[in-house]
C-alpha cells in the first residue's frame, strides 16, 4: 500500500488533534497557584464548548480549536477581532475584562458567552 507523504501529514495532525482533544476535554476549569481562573473552551463539530461560561473579571479563557479547519474568536454584535485564525490544534488566551457575547469569525453560526454574573 503506498501512503502519499501529504496523506501521511494529514494523519499524524488529524491524530495529533484527537489525542489533544482528549487531554484537554479532561480539565474544563482549574485554579492556578496564584488564585487565577482559567477556563477552556474547545471548538468542535463547529461548537464552542461550552456555549456559555459563567467568568469572573481576571479570568484566564483558553480557546483549543480541535476541528480540522479554521475559527476565529469575534464580538458577535460588531465583528471586532478578539482572536487571530486559530488553524487545527492552536489555542488561543484571552484574560476577562468584561461579559463577551462572541462568534466565529468564519463560521457566524457559531455562538458563544462569557457571562459575568
């Protein structure tokens, strides 16, 4: 069976994505050494998961992007730039100043909140 090499990046990054999705899915929230909070926020199936999160001011989010094409991170009522384009398996970090009612850059249906209560 002959593998093109192209083909075979493919594969290693696809399962590199899965094995990064599956690490990462087992730590949603956790408090550093300091007292932070970080949060993360996966992007799969062309999801924000989760959709909403409930955040404090100073708040770590850190966005994986785990589907095969690219998102970004955008206010959704002006379509300001919160992120660059994340490609497959990069992350993105963004401290909390305020409530952030965002979406894909690239994909408007997807939807997201960051809610100060």
């Amino acid at each position: 069976m002959f593998i093109h090499v192209k083909k075979y990046g493919s594969i290693v990054k696809v399962s590199a994505v899965c094995l990064t999705m599956l690490l990462t899915s087992l730590v949603a929230t956790f408090v550093d050494a300091g007292g932070q909070t970080q949060h993360l926020v996966t992007i799969t199936g062309f999801k924000f998961v989760p959709a909403v999160l409930n955040v404090e001011r100073g708040d770590t989010i850190v966005w994986v992007n785990h589907d095969i094409v690219p998102h970004s991170i955008v206010v959704r009522s002006s379509k300001e730039a919160v992120s660059p384009v994340m490609e497959s398996g990069d992350t993105f970090t963004y401290v909390v100043g305020s409530s952030l009612v965002y979406a894909c850059g690239l994909h408007p249906s997807m939807k997201g909140k960051l809610a100060i209560p």
